[in-house]
C-alpha cells in the first residue's frame, strides 16, 4: 500500500466528534466524501469517513462509529494519509519529478518539484524556472515518456 499524506487533524469541532482537518491536497473533492477510507497517524490506523463539510479554511469531517468529542480526540495532531490505490486520478504532481521539460520541441530542463504560491500551481525546472501550470502552457503531459510539453511566451525563458 503507498501512502499520501493529505493534512493534519489540527481540531476536533463541538461535541458530536466531528474532526477538523487541514489540507492543501489538490484532489479533496474526490476523498472528503462519506465511505473513503482514510488512515491516521504514523500507525495508519484505518478510519472510514461518515459525513464531510468544509468550514472556513477546514474540511470538516465525522467517522463512522464515533458520535463523541471523547472518542476523537487521540486523533488531534495526527496526519491524515490516503491508499494511492484509492485515488482515481492519472497522476499526482509528485509522479511528475524528474521528467524532462521540452518548450517547442527543445528541452529546457528537468521538473525539480511542483509549488504553491498563493493557491495557484507552479512547474519548478531546474530548481529555478517558474512555469504556472495551467493548460495554457502545459500542453501535455506524457506519462509513458516521462516528458512535459510546455509552450511559452516571450519572455517566460532566459533564451526567449
């Protein structure tokens, strides 16, 4: 089982044992949702969500077989992880570090990490070249080759 690690339980919320959750994961809408599995603590002790709701800046969720604060509150502090398996998505940023970078058929570079700044994504080339990543520059994306296939515009590059 490969583990990912989705945020941490900073709270619990009033005393019915709701939990409150902070994450920054891209993919929330597909694992705040009642019966998906998630696993807590460096244990991965597996929990299984009954109920979701996001409140202020928090994902707010309930388990099932837990209805009291008393019962949640050995999870407050504890990081929140998800089976890899579980996530029905092509790729995650992370499977992304290392393919090589090609703007206009030219390579420029390889991916160093994937960032967020100010709630928007950002390719990191060559731990210095900052490409947003949306589909106006990111034209694809091919897994098989370990290649990304950018487009710029002038001035985006050092060589533009």
């Amino acid at each position: 089982m490969e583990y990912i690690y989705i945020g941490d339980i900073v709270n619990t919320h009033g005393i019915k044992g709701e939990i409150r959750i902070l994450s920054n994961f891209k993919y929330k809408n597909l694992v705040f949702k009642p019966n998906f599995k998630i696993y807590i603590g460096k244990e991965k002790t597996q929990e299984i969500i009954s109920s979701y709701r996001q409140h202020k800046n928090y994902d707010m969720i309930c388990l099932n077989s837990y209805n009291n604060i008393n019962q949640v509150l050995k999870y407050k502090g504890k990081p929140v992880y998800i089976n890899r398996l579980d996530l029905n998505v092509p790729y995650l940023n992370s499977d992304l570090i290392n393919f090589t970078v090609y703007n206009k058929n030219k390579e420029i570079g390889k991916l160093t990490n994937v960032r967020e700044i100010k709630d928007k994504e950002f390719l990191v080339i060559n731990n210095k070249i900052l490409i947003p990543n949306i589909d106006r520059f990111v034209k694809k994306i091919d897994l098989n080759n370990k290649k990304i296939i950018i487009e710029t515009i002038k001035g985006m590059l050092d060589e533009d």
